[in-house]
C-alpha cells in the first residue's frame, strides 16, 4: 500500500471560525453610539466619537492609524476624538467602515 491509501482523511472542524475574535462590547457601544443619531449619524461623527471615547471603547484596527488631517499634516489615532480629524478619501473609509455597525 501506498502513504496515500494509509493516510487517514482530514476532516474540517465544524464551527471552526478563522480571522479575529468579535468583541461585542465594542461591537454594542459603536452600534448604540450610532444608533442614537438615526439615519443622519454620519454629520454626527464627533459626538459619536466623543461617545466612545467617554465609554472607553477600544479603536480596534483603527490605533496607531495615520490619518491625513489636511494641508499635507498626518497624525496617529489614539482616541476615538482622532479619527473625526481625517480629511478626504479616509473620512469616507472611515464612514464606509463604520456603517457595518448600523444594521
């Protein structure tokens, strides 16, 4: 017999999910923040950001983000407060990553 007839099948673990564990306070606290605002959230991002940063929620992937704040100036995201400084193109990331939250 050869190895390949020996070798015993793998089989996938069920459930098994891959990439980054979800934190569902984060999660919560960005979803409620949000959600306070109804569908006009996006011309509230600073009292949103300054609710979260008053709830301690954690930036996630956003930290140590550099963020273009204008005139060629870029910054480091350490706070929620931070990110409503980004200008242009990252604004509208930031806002397209923020809507997933509005479900």
């Amino acid at each position: 017999m050869s190895a390949s007839e020996n070798a015993v099948p793998r089989i996938p673990k069920a459930g098994k999910k891959r990439g980054r564990r979800s934190n569902p306070a984060r999660r919560d606290a960005i979803r409620g923040a949000i959600n306070t605002h109804g569908d006009a959230w996006r011309e509230h991002l600073g009292e949103i950001f300054d609710e979260l940063d008053s709830q301690k929620a954690p930036l996630g992937d956003f930290q140590g983000m550099k963020i273009d704040v204008g005139e060629g100036e870029k910054t480091t995201v350490w706070t929620w407060a931070d990110l409503g400084l980004a200008e242009g193109n990252q604004r509208k990331q930031i806002i397209d990553t923020l809507r997933k939250y509005t479900d």
